[in-house]
C-alpha cells in the first residue's frame, strides 16, 4: 500500500495537481512501498525486484569518497492525496562545482505514457538551476530505450560510455550523458568534468 507523505516536507516545486518535496528519512516506508509496486526499473537496471532494504540503502548510499560533491537530495512527487508517484535521487556539485548529477529518475508505472515524467523532469530541471546548477549529468542503461530516448528528449546529449558498469546484479554498458543549462556548453563541461570526456 502507498503511503502517504506527510504536508510538513520542504516543498521544493508545483506542478498541476502535484508537487515535490524533499524527501527525509521518515520517508523511507513510503518510498519502500513505492519501489515494491513499481518494480519494473529495478528489475531491468539491477536485474531483480526490489530488496526490502532499497529505499533505506538508496538514502545512505553516497558516491565514492574520492567524488567531491556537495549535498544529496531525494525528491519525491506527490498527487494530491500525498501519495508518492515518481522520485529523483539528486547530487549536487559532483566532480565538480556547478555540475549536478541526476542518479535515478522513475515515475509510477501507471503513470508512463502520460506526460507525468516530462512535467516532473521540467519542474526539477527549473529547480536545480534555480540552486545554481550550470550543467546536469547522469548515465543511462544501454538497452533502457524507454529512458534513452526520454533523456535526448529532454535535452540531454551522450558524451562517453563506460563498459561493465555493475548496477546491482547486472553488469551493463551506461551511457554518460550531460545537458548544458543556460548559456553554458558541453565544451565548458568537458573542461570541467574530465572523466566524462570521450574516450
């Protein structure tokens, strides 16, 4: 069953009929529960379904020590009954100053296809500029064409692969990709982020 997410949360954008917050740790059941019936992205980027412990390791987990890196945000989308329909793991300042890192992005199941995801996106994407974000990053499943084509759609382009990139119990090829926000450029971002640079 989704839980509701409590109205004292940092709300961070609204959008229609929903909004996104900032997720806390008291939020952790509720994202449980959303990962457990949404457990498609799971499935296809790890190679199984969710793990009773997913939404807690997801809150806890930090890139490497040796990433510098500001502040790890999740940020939940909330319907009007306070339910959770779509969650983005956020990084601020990763590699980088200015460079923010969009680890995962996922929408409800019930919800693809309807335009929910881009509104959700556009909103977090005006949000993280609004936080002094220059660039995005993030990387994509080769073979997650769903999610491919989502990001070039959005405005992402591809700047480099890594091979044999373990996500759970799955070994993949990612696909690094970045969007320049503003006046910024790819160029001005390769110079910044050198270990995105093509190979």
């Amino acid at each position: 069953m989704n839980r509701p997410i409590p109205f004292d949360r940092l709300v961070v954008a609204a959008i229609e009929r929903h909004t996104l917050v900032e997720l806390t740790v008291d939020d952790i059941p509720a994202l449980q529960a959303f990962y457990s019936a949404n457990p498609g992205y799971s499935q296809l980027v790890m190679g199984r379904a969710p793990r009773p412990t997913e939404a807690y390791d997801d809150f806890h987990d930090l890139p490497p020590a040796e990433f510098p890196m500001n502040k790890k945000l999740m940020i939940g989308l909330v319907d009007g009954d306070r339910h959770l329909i779509g969650v983005a793991d956020i990084v601020s300042d990763l590699f980088a100053k200015d460079v923010w890192h969009i680890g995962f992005f996922m929408v409800a199941e019930s919800r693809h296809g309807s335009g929910v995801a881009r509104q959700f996106y556009q909103a977090l994407e005006q949000w993280m500029e609004q936080n002094g974000a220059r660039w995005l990053r993030l990387g994509v499943v080769l073979g997650n064409r769903r999610g491919e084509m989502f990001w070039r759609r959005s405005g992402f382009a591809q700047v480099r692969t890594r091979e044999d990139y373990q996500l759970g119990d799955l070994r993949h090829t990612l696909l690094v990709m970045a969007k320049p926000l503003g006046a910024n450029s790819l160029v001005a971002y390769l110079e910044c982020v050198a270990r995105d640079r093509p190979e």
